[in-house]
C-alpha cells in the first residue's frame, strides 16, 4: 500500500480523525460515482477541511482510496480460496462452498465500492494491489505451505510463481467481469461455477511429479 502524507505522528489523535473524516467522505463518494469523477475538492468538501489539509495526508485520491479501502480489501483477500491436496487421495478438495463462496459475498457486500475501484476509471494501484495480494496468498498456501500469514509477506519476497499469478488474474477477472455486469449471478452460483476452474488449473500445475 502507498505511504500516507502526514504533518503529524500516526498515532496523533488529529491525524486519526482527518484520516477517518477523509475516508469516510471517499466511501460515501464512490457509491454515488465512479472514482475517476471525484476530485480532491470532492473529498474535502465532503469531509470538511481543506484541499491543504488533504494533501497533507495522501498525494491524490487513489492514495487515499488504498487506505480507505485496506480493511475491506484485506477481508477479501482472507476469504481467497485455494484448492488443498486431500490427504487420502492426492486430489483437490472439490468442495466450492466456504471460502470461494465468502470471496464472492465480500464482493457482493460492497459492490459499488468495488465497482468504482475496479472498474474501468477505477485505481490501477488498488487493482495492482489486490492481484499481487492474491498471488502472494496462493503462492504462500501452495507452495510455502509455511503457515505465515500473506500479509506479513511481500510480493518481492517471493519468486515468479506464473501458476499463482495465474489464478490472481484469473480471480481477479472474474469478480471485475461480475461486479460490472452488476452482480447477474448470486454469489454461490459464482463459486459453483468458477470452483471447478481453479481445481483443474490446480490439479495440472500440481502434476504426476509433484504429488
């Protein structure tokens, strides 16, 4: 995530509230309009300070949009699901229902934001973001197996792993293709149907050797 401006310690109670007036404000903001509409004199109006005080703190609105948005996106990225070897047979748990399911409802439960975000004026470092979280997951569950949380590992600490980067684009794709189209389908139909992808994709990177 980008660095926040600040003319004060993190910690200070002024910049907790200027930065929880600021993101409230954007939240609001991009469930009325696509983010590529709303200007830094939007922000400040909405939240009531300064365009001054705004550039004290992030560098423009897709900064402050990574920030508003790092509690939700983390939430998404927690659901992301993996296919597990099962232990008996040495195949993917076919299950779809759980986390592919939650992945899809998370989207669901903050469509517009989302639908800003990812869309076509939306933030290409938020999108960056999401994707290289998601790959650092699957790259963390599936080839690591080491147990540490995703979040305490960069995507520079990791090598070029093209199957987890794969399934990232692939997530990613869908659930933009989805939430523009204005959520056609519920959130369990989405995971019957994209469940099975992410199994085969898994199973042939995974390969007679590798099992």
């Amino acid at each position: 995530m980008a660095t926040t401006r600040q003319s004060a310690p993190v910690g200070d109670r002024r910049v907790r509230r200027t930065h929880a007036a600021l993101q409230g404000a954007l939240i609001q903001l991009v469930e009325e309009q696509e983010l590529g509409q709303i200007s830094v004199a939007d922000v400040a109006e909405r939240a009531g300070v300064n365009r001054t005080t705004f550039y004290d703190h992030y560098r423009d609105v897709h900064e402050l949009a990574e920030a508003a948005c790092t509690s939700t996106i983390d939430s998404l990225i927690e659901s992301v699901p993996v296919p597990a070897l099962d232990s008996a047979s040495g195949e993917p748990d076919a299950d779809p229902a759980g986390a592919l399911v939650a992945f899809f409802e998370n989207l669901a439960d903050h469509a517009g934001l989302y639908r800003s975000l990812l869309g076509p004026q939306g933030s290409a470092r938020v999108i960056d973001h999401i994707r290289s979280r998601i790959s650092t997951t699957v790259h963390v569950a599936v080839r690591v197996n080491s147990g540490a949380p995703p979040d305490s590992i960069s995507s520079a600490d990791i090598p070029h792993d093209v199957p987890a980067a794969f399934t990232a684009g692939a997530l990613l794709g869908v659930a933009i293709d989805w939430l523009q189209r204005d959520t056609p389908r519920t959130p369990t139909e989405m995971a019957e149907l994209t469940w099975p992808l992410l199994v085969a994709h898994h199973a042939a990177d995974a390969g007679p050797a590798d099992r």
